[in-house]
C-alpha cells in the first residue's frame, strides 16, 4: 500500500474539520508511522492570520525547508496553502539578507506610504569600486530568490541567491538586489483563516500598480535610473536569470549609455532573443556577455551561438531553474577575468 507521504491523494481528505476549526481524523491510514506523519503534516495549516514561517509548523535546517515535528521535507496541502508557504519563505531570505548587512530600501525613493517595492544593497554598496547587479526571473519570484520552487522542495543553496551574495561578498564586490516581479500591492493586508485555506478561497482585497514600478522592466529601469547610473564604481557587472536576461537586453536597447560602464554580463538561462536587438546592444553581447544555457554536456562547454548574441556554454545541468546554482563558481569566473581586462 502507497504511504502517504507519496499519495497523490490529499492529505485533507483524511480529516474532517470540526465547528471550532479543528481538524478530526476520520479515514484511518494503515500505519502508525503514516498517521504520525499525517499529524505533522496537518499542523503546517495553520490558524487565524499567520505571521512567520514557524506559524506553518515548518523552519530551516541546513538550509532545507523542514515540518517541525517530524522533521519531514515539504508536504503538498493546496495551491493556497502553498502560495503563503512562499510568502513566508520570501520573508526568510530577506531576513538573512538583512541579518547579514543588507539595507533594504523602498522604492519609489521618495513615496511615503505603500504600495511600494522592496530591493536590498549590501553593506559596502555606496563605497565599492565593482558592482554586481543580480536580476531575477519571472513569476512568483521575489529578491533573494532565483527559483521559488526550489527554495521550498530542494534548498536554499540552489533556489536563492544567497551563495552569489556570499561568492561576491568574498570577492570583495558590492551588490544590488532589484525585485522586479514585485510591481502591486494589497490596498489592506489581506485576512487569512484556516477556512480560507483549506477551501483555497483567500478573500484578497484589490491590488494597487507601484508607482514608476509597475512592470519587471519598469521596475528594473527605475532601479539603473536612480541607484546604479549614478553609482561611482567604475566596473559594473550584471547576472541575470531567465526573464532576467530580458529586461538586460531591453535596457541595452533602449538605453545604450546606462552601460558605459558594465563589463561584464553573465546570463542563467536567459529568455532573450539574440535577433532584433540593436547594433550596440549586439555588440555588447558578443564582447562583454556569457549565457549559461541548460544543456546535458559538462559545465562551459561551448554551445551553438548565433551572430549577436552571447556566448552560450552549458551551464552542467538540463533543468532551467537549476542553472544559476549549477554555474555559480564559472559565473564568477568570467567576472574576475572580465575585470582584469
């Protein structure tokens, strides 16, 4: 017989939920070992309005997400539930962020009042002579992630960028964090209950566009506009995953002097097309830029490149949101011998 912890049947249906909010276990598993687990796993739903990640009956371990009681990996509730494990996850990284040194700053600069998005400068970004830019990719990702899914079912080492802001750190580069998927937000902080989740029904009030950051690449210019054209380090480098490596472009394009001064750009996998760029942004790319592409040969093997486009190299591994961790120490690689040039 199939364990729970493998089922594709939801671990909800072997409960009812009483009139308190309770939950009673009504479909016996066939095992003592199994109804433990479905007794941890139940925990992690929490009650009325959840604040941190301990709420969900989960933490941290070595950098794996973990149940706290019976220190299991992730268990699958619902969309819902799963989606606020992400928020929660979100808040943790940025708190070790800003538990090593990194300032968060909102953004629009001068807007009082939310909606506003968060990004993050390490400690010596205002006085670093080379600087790092890492741009994240689409979706549910938010600052500090590169694959949130990975954060959540794999490890912090390949699903965030802590490692890069350790590896750059060590190196002696300054960095900045944009968020450029973060681009609305709730009119009122939304109400959460054990109902809500259970029934994957949060109730959540309406969205408000951020001001000058109301899209990725909105966002991604406003950050070049106000923090990095005017930064005085005289090496800028840029590493972009997926999406990413759009928006790279696209500032390439259409703002060709905001990159007087990057040296160096290191693609993840990156979405953008090589073929109607403009001729400076062409030249950019087949100068100062690498693309670590998914790829079954061994890490930096050449890959077919198109005229006007970055270098591809395999990044060592076939899944698209692992190639950032896959190619970290080959990422940093180019970078040093980009800046010795």
């Amino acid at each position: 017989m199939t364990s729970v912890r493998n089922t594709r049947k939801s671990i909800l249906s072997y409960y009812t939920q009483l009139p308190d909010s309770r939950f009673e276990l009504t479909t016996e598993p066939s095992s003592l070992e199994d109804r433990l687990y479905l007794e941890a796993v139940i925990k992690t739903v929490p009650g009325v309005d959840p604040k941190e990640l301990a709420d969900l009956h989960y933490r941290f371990v070595d950098g794996k997400i973990q149940n706290i009681t019976s220190g299991s990996s992730f268990h699958w509730v619902n969309q819902t539930h799963y989606d606020l494990l992400g928020d929660f996850v979100t808040s943790h990284i940025q708190t070790l962020m800003k538990e090593d040194g990194y300032e968060q700053i909102w953004l629009p600069l001068d807007a009082q009042h939310s909606p506003r998005c968060n990004i993050f400068t390490s400690p010596n970004f205002h006085t670093c002579n080379k600087l790092i830019v890492l741009i994240q990719g689409s979706g549910a990702v938010r600052a500090g992630q590169w694959a949130r899914a990975l954060c959540i079912n794999d490890s912090l080492e390949t699903g965030s960028i802590l490692p890069y802001l350790n590896k750059a750190q060590e190196l002696g580069y300054g960095v900045i964090v944009p968020n450029p998927n973060f681009n609305e937000d709730y009119e009122e902080v939304p109400i959460i209950t054990r109902d809500a989740i259970i029934n994957d029904a949060i109730e959540y009030p309406k969205k408000v566009k951020i001001s000058e950051n109301s899209t990725p690449f909105k966002h991604v210019h406003y950050v070049w506009e106000n923090l990095i054209n005017t930064h005085a380090a005289e090496k800028i480098s840029i590493i972009a995953h997926s999406a990413g490596g759009y928006n790279t472009v696209t500032l390439a394009n259409l703002y060709p002097e905001y990159l007087a001064k990057v040296i160096s750009i290191a693609f993840t996998d990156s979405v953008h097309s090589p073929l109607g760029n403009e001729s400076h942004t062409q030249a950019i790319l087949e100068e100062k830029a690498k693309n670590w592409v998914t790829s079954n040969d061994i890490l930096d093997t050449p890959v077919y490149t198109r005229k006007g486009d970055a270098q591809r190299v395999s990044a060592g591994h076939v899944r698209h949101e692992y190639t950032s961790a896959s190619a970290i120490e080959s990422v940093f690689a180019f970078l040093e011998e980009r800046n010795t040039l």
